[in-house]
C-alpha cells in the first residue's frame, strides 16, 4: 500500500508538471497555486511514511484533517476551518473503517504504535 501510494503520488506530480507544460506554454495559469500543489506533494509523502509507524487509520486521518486545514485556512475563519479539518478527516476514516473493516472484512495497514 506505501509503495503504490507514494508511486501515484509522483505519477500524478509528473503528469501535472507535463501537463501543464502542454496546457502554460507561457509558464504562468491562471490560478495556479503552487504552495498548495508542494504541500500536499509534501504531506503525500509524509502520509506515505507515517502508516508503517502509527497505522493506517491515524495517519489518514490526520493528513486529511491537516492537508484540508492548511488548504483553506486562508479563506474561512481559523475555528471554522479546524472544525471541518476534523469532521472531514475523522469522518472519511470513520466511514472507510465501516465500509472495509466491518462489512467487508478488509485488513488495513496496522502501524508498530496502533
């Protein structure tokens, strides 16, 4: 699972960064952000790492709850903005572990700490 998650991250970089050069052919989009693109490439790779280390149910919720926070966090208030982070990562875990885990008895990932 850590190989095919970090081998899509970087297909996607890859394809993204050619893709745009078909798409930009001056260098510069509208609306390009490319702060955002770094950090969630960056936390990809974290998240990749951290699942042999605390599990697969920790770490996808917290890369969902910090990638989505720092995302928005610019535009909504900072309470806002944390309360969603943590209903959308905590949330998206919740249902995957009900979906995998108890109706389809799908082993996830555990982590040497949980």
């Amino acid at each position: 699972l850590i190989a095919i998650i970090a081998w899509g991250g970087l297909y996607y970089l890859v394809k993204g960064l050619l893709g745009r050069r078909s798409e930009c052919p001056e260098g510069q989009c509208e609306g390009e952000h490319w702060g955002n693109i770094f950090w969630v490439a960056s936390m990809a790779v974290v998240y990749a790492l951290a699942i042999p280390i605390v599990g697969y149910w920790v770490s996808t919720g917290v890369f969902l709850a910090l990638t989505y926070f720092v995302l928005v966090f610019r535009s909504q208030s900072p309470v806002k903005a944390l309360v969603h982070a943590l209903i959308f990562g905590g949330g998206f875990s919740f249902l995957v572990w009900l979906g995998f885990v108890k109706l389809m008895s799908v082993p996830t990932p555990q982590g040497a700490l949980w």
